[in-house]
C-alpha cells in the first residue's frame, strides 16, 4: 500500500484569471487524457473568469460556494452538488466561507448524476 497526500499544502496557488486564495492539488493523470485535482477556494477566494479548455465537472466536497456559466449567473453550490462546464465555456467559481473542490477534466467526459433545474432559488 502506499499513502499519498493532496492537502492544501501540496498544491499550487491560482493566480491566472485575477484569482485569489486558491490552490489546485494534482492527483491523478490518465492516459486517455484525463485530469482528476483537489482544488481549494480559500474564504473570499475566486478563480477568475476564463473559457474551459476541455470538459469539466466541478464537484464539492466540503463548504460551499458559487459557480457562473454561459448564463453569466451566480449559481450557489454546495457540498454534495457538481458543475459542470463544456469546452469554450466562460466560468468562474468562488467562495465566501471556503470549500474543496474535486476538478475531473478530460475529453468523454459524461455525468451520471440527477441534473439540478436551475432557477432563482438557486442564484445568488
């Protein structure tokens, strides 16, 4: 057995995009092209805006936060809820308190989950 860590510690501070207070902790790479990360949203913390490079599902593990998509909406998100974003997609997430994120990025991508009706319940 081996143990590994991917706390807070071990990631990158984001600072592209005008972030703030955020850090991205690798864990796993996959031959097929496939990114799996732990990503920290510090309290206050943002990734700034930017277009996704390739599909990505953004799933909340602890805290919660908020999400921006093509609608250019604050969506709030919460432990136990995911986003997820196309190639070319604009978005931005963010947190008042802070939250954990588990990022997968990769080419196939395709959710299993119950799929959220968005409204204005759950907009900022």
């Amino acid at each position: 057995m081996k143990i590994y860590n991917f706390d807070k510690d071990t990631g990158r501070e984001i600072t592209n995009f005008d972030s703030k207070q955020s850090v991205f902790s690798r864990i796993i790479q996959h031959n097929e092209s496939l990114h799996i990360g732990c990503m920290f949203i510090g309290p206050e913390g943002i990734v700034g805006s930017h277009p996704a490079t390739i599909n990505q599902l953004f799933l909340v593990v602890q805290g919660e936060g908020w999400v921006t998509g093509k609608e250019g909406i604050q969506y709030r998100i919460q432990s136990g809820k995911a986003a997820y974003w196309e190639p070319g997609e604009v978005h931005e997430s963010g947190s008042e308190q802070g939250m954990t994120v588990i990022v997968i990025e990769g080419e196939d991508l395709q959710p299993l989950m119950s799929e959220v009706k968005l409204n204005v319940k759950n907009t900022l």
